[in-house]
C-alpha cells in the first residue's frame, strides 16, 4: 500500500445533539475533524499508510485529538507540540430549508503559529508517495500559508504526487486573498479538487450557469473551465465534486474530472442522498478519489470510488468516513438497496 502525507489544522468539534440548534443546546456532542486529518482517516480506513502532520497544544485537549486519529490508525509521529490552543468549531445541523451554520473558534491555534523549525520535512516525506493539502491551511494564518509553501516545496523535491482540495472558506479569508496566495501554490499540484465555489472564489474560474441552489447544473461549463485550469497550471486531471441542493436534507451528489494527457472529461453516476451529516462529505471525497488512483484505478474508476465513498459519508454522523473498502465497492458495483446485512 502507499504512504500518503496530509497535512492541517485538527480542530474539537461542538455540535448541538440531533438537529437543534444553538439557542436551544444544553450540551454539544464532541468529535475531532478537519480537512486534511479527514482525508487521512478515509486513506487509512482503505488500508493505505496514511501520516496527519499538524500542531497541537501540548494539554489533554491537543492529546485528545491526536488520540483521535490514532485511533483510526494514521500515524501521528510528526506532529508537534506547543502554541496556545486547539481550534474549535462549532455545529448546529440543518434540516429540510434551514441550513447547517458553523462558527469558528480557531484565531491563535497552534498551527496557525506553526514555523519551519516545528517540523523537517526532509524526514517527514522520506519514502512518501502522495501529500495532500487544503485551501483551509493556508487561510487560517500568513504564518500556516508559508508553512504550507515549504511543505509543498520538499514533497516536490523527493518526487511526491501532490492534490489539493482547494476549500474556499469565506469566513477565513476573501475571495481577493485566497486568489493570491492559493494561485502561487498552484505550480506545486498535479491533482487539483474542489467545487464550483472554489473554482470561482480561489482560482477566478466560474463553470457557466451552474446554480447549486436551484438544482441546475450545466456540465459544459465544467468542461470549459477544466481545460483552461490546466493550460493555467498544468495539472495533471481537475476533478469537481457537483452537490445539488435540493435542501439541507436532501443533495444530489455526482462529480466530474478532466485528464490532461487523455483530453477527456467525465461525469459520474449520481446519487440522491438522505443527509445525516454533511460536514467532511468533501474530504471523504478527496480520500476515495486519491485511494483510487493509488490503487491503479484509471480516472474514471477513481472518480466512482470518490464519488461512491462521500455519498456514504453523508449517512455518518462526524467528521470522519468510517466505511470500509468493501463497502464503497459494493455501492459502485449497484448495491444501494441499503438492506439490513445479515
């Protein structure tokens, strides 16, 4: 199996219990998630050797988290102690019209004021194949964008295939930002991943009349832009996941990717999903799309794997994907009956 290298914030996560909402929690359910630990997670659940590297504060709640990942065996040997606190968000779920809200308690969290000195790369991506990053990292500090840039210049160095899910987060930073910085890194990145908001809010590129919110999506658009991303930046394939919000209960869920080398663009099969939670279903994403390139699946089989793996993570509460292999093949190969297994 291949050993893939993330690398992130990992945040406590406060949740309000079922679907109520903040005004109403006397208590918050507690897991641990972030962008980057998620796609770890998916990888090692899939039987890859799959690294976290972060920052934590060096007190039980930093412990926690990172007790939470090796619980799910991703290896935590280079992740660094210090800094003032653990970032937290908070969850109050939507249901039906009313849309999930998420608040940020995350400013000075260690990884924000991470430096150089915190880690050698050199050891970190030594025997590595992959490195996965996000648009989040970069967005939570100038510090943790330099950080990024330093990581993504040393997994260039020993030869590392490298994705990026590029993750706009309008609460972190503006669309004016993120295109600086995040087009900069974009020389590093064979697989780019993200969404139609990321395309237009961190790159500049908008996908023709595609409305997520209205349903309608135009895949010609996608197409279009697609082929422009990589004259751009010469990546290696582009690969969209494509929500169709029919409410905060209720999503289509598809994805496309554009190969470079083969001049090809894809569309999924489409699933309509029943939300239990949503928040992770892009990592979830990303992991199953990576997993099945590392396995020599060609582009298509790859994207069906992503595709398949993230419309189960919407049926699981939290922010990891906790299906197995075996159960994301048996949803490409057409078993979505959802009957009880005996």
């Amino acid at each position: 199996m291949a050993k893939v290298i993330t690398m992130g914030e990992i945040m406590l996560r406060l949740s309000t219990p079922g679907y109520e909402k903040f005004i109403q929690a006397e208590s918050f359910d507690v897991c641990y998630g972030g962008g980057e630990a998620n796609v770890a997670v998916s990888l090692a659940n899939y039987g890859h050797d799959a690294e976290f590297v972060t920052k934590v504060p060096e007190n039980p709640i930093g412990e926690c988290a990172v007790a939470a990942l090796r619980k799910m065996n991703v290896e935590t040997k280079h992740i660094a102690r210090g800094g003032e606190r653990l970032g937290i968000y908070f969850l109050e779920t939507g249901a039906s019209m009313r849309a999930s809200n998420v608040v940020y308690d995350r400013a000075h969290s260690s990884i924000a004021t991470a430096v150089a000195s915190d880690f050698n790369f050199d050891e970190i991506f030594e025997g590595a194949d992959w490195f996965h990053f996000t648009g989040i990292t970069p967005a939570v500090s100038d510090a943790a964008a330099e950080l990024t840039e330093l990581a993504l210049k040393a997994a260039k160095n020993k030869g590392l295939t490298v994705s990026v899910d590029l993750n706009f987060r309008k609460k972190l930073w503006s669309s004016e930002k993120a295109q600086k910085i995040m087009s900069n890194l974009m020389q590093y990145v064979d697989v780019c991943i993200g969404n139609e908001e990321d395309a237009e809010k961190v790159l500049g590129f908008k996908p023709g009349n595609t409305d997520v919110t209205s349903g309608s999506l135009e895949l010609a658009g996608y197409q279009d832009i697609f082929k422009q991303m990589v004259d751009k930046f010469n990546f290696r394939y582009v690969i969209s996941s494509l929500r169709e919000s029919y409410s905060a209960s209720d999503n289509g869920w598809s994805a496309c990717i554009y190969s470079r080398d083969d001049k090809e663009f894809y569309h999924s099969r489409k699933y309509d999903v029943r939300i239990v939670d949503r928040v992770g279903g892009g990592d979830s994403f990303a992991g199953g799309v990576i997993c099945g390139f590392l396995d020599g699946k060609n582009f298509k089989d790859a994207l069906e794997f992503g595709v398949a793996a993230s419309a189960l993570k919407h049926t699981i509460p939290g922010d990891f994907n906790l299906v197995s292999r075996q159960d994301v093949e048996n949803l490409v190969g057409g078993d979505g009956s959802g009957r009880v297994q005996r």
